[in-house]
C-alpha cells in the first residue's frame, strides 16, 4: 500500500494522504507529506468513531478510502480451517 501512495503522490495534481496506523512512529519515511493519524481497527466503536472524525477535520472530506488491514494464516494448505 506504502508505494501506491507514495506513487500517487507524483501525479500533476496534489493529493491529500492521509497514513493511518497503529503506531505513527512506524510509518516509511515514504510517505513525506502524508498526515500522520493514529488508527486501531480492532479499538473500541468510539476510538474508530473518533479517528474518523479526526480524518475528515485534517482535510474536510475523505474522498478515498484504502483499507490495507489483513488477516493470515500460515502453514500447509492441508490443515488450514
């Protein structure tokens, strides 16, 4: 996801990113102009409820939404559930 960003950031027009994570500090340096915002998807409805309201007042409106939250399973396809 870092480098789709990071790519459209180079396009003729500006774009306003947003990176949000569970831990700011682990954000790429990549990123550069992205708005850092503290996100926990497994948080509280209230916690999510906020960080949103938190993304829209950064930059008024969210016009596209990323979702790079993943689950996996690991291990031989045999005794995956």
């Amino acid at each position: 996801m870092f480098r789709i960003i990071y790519e459209m950031m180079h396009f003729d027009f500006v774009l306003q990113v947003i990176a949000a994570a569970r831990d700011i500090s682990k954000l790429p340096a990549s990123l550069g102009e992205a708005s850092p915002l503290v996100l926990n998807p497994s948080g509280s409805v209230e916690h999510i409820k906020s960080s949103a309201a938190a993304a829209v007042a950064i930059h008024g409106r969210i016009d596209v939404l990323v979702n790079n939250a993943g689950y996996a399973q690991q291990g031989p396809v045999e005794e995956l559930e």
